[in-house]
C-alpha cells in the first residue's frame, strides 16, 4: 500500500470512529462507544505511521512556521487524547463526571480539525521529492 492510501484511508477510518464514538457517548451505549474508541485509538496510530511515510516523500521545510506549528499541535494533540480517556474512565465510575467529559472529548476533536488543517497546509507548502 502507498503511504498516500495508507494515510487516507487510515485518517478516515480514524474520523468515523471518533464520530461513532460522539454519537454512542450521547446515547449511552457504553460498549459500541468503548469499542469506537479503541478503532478510532488504533486507526490514529496507522495514522500517524503513514504520516510519518508520506512525509519522507516530501521535503516539508523543517525550518517553516507552519511545518513547525504542525509538529507542535501534532505532538500536543496525540497527548491530549488522554484526557478523554481519563475523564471517561472516570465517568465509568461516577456518571456525574459525564458534562465534564463530554466537554474534554469535544475540545479534543477541535484540536484535531485544527491539526488536520495545518497538516494540510504543510503538504501543500511542501516540494515532492518522488511520486507519491
Ligand atoms: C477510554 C476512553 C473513554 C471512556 C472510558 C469513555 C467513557 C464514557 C462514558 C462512561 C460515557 C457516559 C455514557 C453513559 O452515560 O452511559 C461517555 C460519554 C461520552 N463520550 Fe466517552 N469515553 C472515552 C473516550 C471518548 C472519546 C475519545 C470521545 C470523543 C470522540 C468521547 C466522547 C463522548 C461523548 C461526546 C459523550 C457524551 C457526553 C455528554 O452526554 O455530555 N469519549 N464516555
């Protein structure tokens, strides 16, 4: 598979699971909504790989803002996903941390369009160094 298939794929797989995991989480259903989150966990690891893959295609201008601003939110965005995780555990014990989680959770989707956007940017701005 090229890192190109591999990265798009793997990122939309990653966007239907955190979208699957919203709608369970609203309606309650614990266990499709664990078993989302687990998908969206392993599909955002794939992702990251081929990020890494497809990057080595390009010449990403390691000293431009946006290549750094990227790597920065990219990095910040990867450790914030436990913060969803620890409030939902945390909502498995006391429902009331539910309000609280919902809020972690959305924040956490914002940061990803927000990393999403300035990869894309990034690769626009960047020079092909062989065909994708
Ligand atoms: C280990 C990770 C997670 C655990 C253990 C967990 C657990 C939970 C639990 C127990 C609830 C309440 C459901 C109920 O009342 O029965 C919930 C709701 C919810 N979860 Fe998660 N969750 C996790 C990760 C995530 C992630 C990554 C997202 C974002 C995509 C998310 C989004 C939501 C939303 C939007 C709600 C509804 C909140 C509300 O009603 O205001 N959760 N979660």
């Amino acid at each position: 598979m090229t890192p190109t298939i591999g990265f798009v794929g793997s990122l939309v797989l990653t966007l239907v699971c955190l979208g699957a995991a919203v709608v369970t989480g609203y309606k309650a259903k614990r266990k499709v909504h664990l078993t989302s989150v687990a998908g969206a966990v392993a599909m955002l690891v794939a992702t990251i790989y081929y990020a890494i893959e497809l990057g080595k295609l390009y010449d990403l201008h390691q000293d431009s803002m946006i290549t750094r601003v990227h790597l920065s939110v990219a990095k910040v965005n990867t450790a914030a996903y436990l913060l969803p995780a620890v409030t939902g555990l945390r909502t498995l014990k006391n429902p009331a941390g539910r309000k609280l989680h919902g809020k972690v959770a959305w924040a956490v989707l914002l940061l990803t369009v927000f990393t999403a956007v300035t990869g894309c940017i990034m690769l626009l701005q960047a020079d092909l160094l062989v065909p994708a």
